[in-house]
C-alpha cells in the first residue's frame, strides 16, 4: 500500500470535521440574522396584538380596571382621569376626545382607536 494514500485518508477527516463543524457555526450565525428569524419575531408580536385588538371597551361606561386593562398604554392613573373626566364633561361622543384627558396622546389614542367604543 502507498504511504501517501494512507497519509491522506488518516489526516483528511480531521480537518473535513473542522470544516463542517466551522459550516454548522457560520450557517447558524446566518439564521440568526436572517430575516426569516425576523419574521417570527414580528409574526409573534402580531399575534399578541391581535389578540389585544379583539378587546373592546367602552369608554362611556367601563371601570377604571377596565379601561387599564383594555388600553394599551393606559394604567390605572391614566383611566381614572378618563373616568375623572367623564364624570365633570358627560360621555365622550368622538375618541378624540380622550387627547383632553391628562396623559392621553396622540399615540395611545392611535394604538387604541380600535378597541375604543363609545356605545
């Protein structure tokens, strides 16, 4: 038998076994950055938002607990003065109303738009 053949076939897996293990960290690394690991992370957050979407409150005649539960953005501070409010001006008859309670913006009223009721 040729000492060159058996050189080769005793040294080659060593580094063929460095080469594939150095493969599997390089083509983990990519998955990690791909935006395929993205989407899973904003198709996750997408369905707890609809989740959340699929709550409506009415702000005419929900509990302070209910309006901090439903809103987003909205603790209990923030509901109160939305039942503070409510209670010295009458009902809300447009959901803009809310940016005239203390606290409230623009922002929480767009992320809120949809699971705002008024009747």
């Amino acid at each position: 038998m040729n000492k060159s053949l058996v050189k080769k076939s005793v040294m080659q897996p060593l580094p063929l076994k460095i080469a594939q293990l150095f493969s599997v960290f390089i083509l983990g690394l990519i998955l990690v950055g791909s935006p395929a690991s993205r989407l899973h992370a904003e198709q996750t957050k997408a369905d707890d938002v609809s989740v959340i979407v699929s709550v409506t409150v009415n702000i005419n005649s929900a509990s302070v607990n209910d309006l901090a539960e439903a809103l987003l953005g909205v603790g209990i501070k923030k509901a109160e003065a939305i039942v503070e409010y409510r209670d010295q001006n009458g009902p809300f008859t447009d959901k803009k109303q809310l940016l005239n309670v203390k606290g409230i913006g623009e922002a929480t009223l767009r992320k809120n738009s949809n699971v705002i009721m008024l009747k």
